[in-house]
C-alpha cells in the first residue's frame, strides 16, 4: 500500500501543468474528455465565462493582466481562446485572434512557459477548397497539401490565424520562451452529439435548410467525410504535441484518417507520431 501511495505522489509530481485558453469550446472540451483523466497532465481552465463543471481561471484574453497569474508554473499552453467563426468580422478577429494572441504570446514569455500549441485552422489555407469545391469532396481528388502550402486564407478569421502563426514563430525564435511551437490547422471538429461525418448535415435539417438525403445534405456528408476531425483524434494530437521533445516551431494538419482527406497526416506521423483512429468513410449513415 506505501508503494502504490509513492507511486501516485511521483506521478502527481511528475505530471505536466497544462493550461487551455478558451478551454469549453469545442476543441477545448474534446482535451478535457480525453485527456483530463489522464494522471501525466495537471490541466488549468483559462475562459472568459465560469464553469459549473470545472475549476475555471476567468479571464479573457484580451486583457494581458487579467490573464498572466494563470501562466506562472506552467508547462504547456494550448491556446484555443479567440473568435471561432469564419463569419468574424475585422474587428472581431483583431481583438479576440490577433491582440489576444499577442498577450498570450506575452504571458508565456513572461512565465517561461517551454512549449506552446496553438489551435490554427485549415482556413490559413481556405482558398485551396474555394477554387476546388465540391470535386475536393470526392474520393477521387488526388491533390494533397502539406505544412509547406504557402497561406491562402479565405476570411478574415483564417486571415487571423495565418497571423498568428507567423507570430508564434518570431517568438520561438527570437525569444527564450517558449521553446516549442505547435501550429495545428485543424479541420472538422464538432460537439459530441456531432462527432460523426453526418454531422454537420444532421444539423442542416434540424435547422430546416435542406432535407435529409437531398443534394445539399449529401455535399455536406461528403465535405465532412474529407475534414472530419473526431474528439478523440483531436485530443490524441494534443497529446502527442505534449509529449514530444524534438519540435522547435512546426505545422500539423488536424484532421482524422479520412480516405478523402486533401491534408497530410504523415508529416504529424512523421515528427510527433501521430496516430489516428478514425475515417469518415467507415460511416455509410447517421448514428
């Protein structure tokens, strides 16, 4: 019994601090299913609103001092806080995506906080689905982009997140923290009671703006069937990120297994052992 006691006390020691900004979105809230119960991660929650569910660091991070206690004795930082919608306005975005990445780029450095993941979008390269939509959508599309693909955005949101990026990248590499940076372009990833490829569709006739089978429900199966990225393999990246030593600044594709994915998975293979557990074209129906 001693034993196991020593041994719970060295796990708790050892465990990673890990903050998440705007952590109950929907990629926040995929982390904590995943990985909260997970004994190598001491997870902070850092959003603008409270949590009845969890302990919850409110502050929004557009305000650089409100924010910065919860950066101090940090490992890790997923940030996810900023406006999440490819409907943002410019001053949307340049409040909450680009000043707010800004200060939390700040605090890290200020906490000398080692390792930084930031949640990109695949809409840093958005035209590239614009000028090939809806063929993009088929199985048959044989184009693949990688983390070399130079930015196309096709908002102002994936405009912000090109941005940031960039900035990610000046501090990496002009300043001592953090050490590691960690740009995610991710794809799909939905609510719980969506994480499947019809979901997206479903929604759409709940909504009333299309019928279920019709054209319009079946370009979304087949779009979401392309960029499907489940909680689970979202998370699963998360954690390979918190666990790699060897990145200095690199960019992943956040996306499943899909066989009709346009985005490559095998550089987050490569580098971070990536290793997802889903595809969208193992699903012939709505659960």
């Amino acid at each position: 019994m001693l034993h196991a006691y020593v041994t719970l006390g060295l796990l708790k020691f050892m465990a990673k601090e890990v903050l998440i900004t705007g952590a109950f979105g929907r990629v926040g809230t995929a982390i904590i299913d995943h990985l909260s119960d997970n004994s190598a991660y001491n997870f902070t929650y850092l959003n603008r609103s409270d949590s009845e569910e969890y302990e919850t660091f409110v502050a929004d991070v557009c305000d650089r001092e409100a924010i910065q206690p919860a950066f101090e004795g940090k490992d890790a930082v997923v940030h996810l806080a900023g406006y999440p919608e490819t409907d943002g306005t410019w001053d949307e975005v340049l409040d909450n995506n680009i000043i707010g990445m800004y200060n939390t780029l700040e605090a890290v450095k200020e906490a000398e906080v080692e390792k930084f993941i930031f949640g990109s979008t695949n809409h840093v390269v958005g035209m590239f689905e614009v000028d090939n939509a809806p063929d993009i959508y088929e199985l048959d599309f044989e184009h693949v982009i990688d983390h070399t693909e130079p930015h196309r955005p096709d908002t102002y949101y994936g405009t912000s997140k090109a941005f940031d990026e960039a900035l990610g990248r000046y501090y990496q590499e002009n300043f001592s923290h953090p050490q590691q940076f960690y740009a995610l372009r991710i794809a799909s990833v939905r609510h719980e009671a969506y994480d499947h490829p019809y979901g997206d569709a479903e929604q759409g006739v709940e909504r009333g703006d299309w019928d279920r089978g019709s054209e319009e429900y079946q370009m979304w199966v087949a779009r979401m069937k392309s960029m499907w990225h489940s909680r689970r393999d979202l998370a699963h990246m998360v954690e390979c990120c918190l666990e790699d030593d060897s990145v200095e600044f690199d960019i992943f594709y956040g996306v499943s297994d899909n066989d009709r994915r346009w985005f490559d998975i095998e550089h987050a293979r490569d580098i971070i052992g990536y290793d997802p557990q889903d595809n969208g074209e193992e699903w012939k129906a709505a659960p």
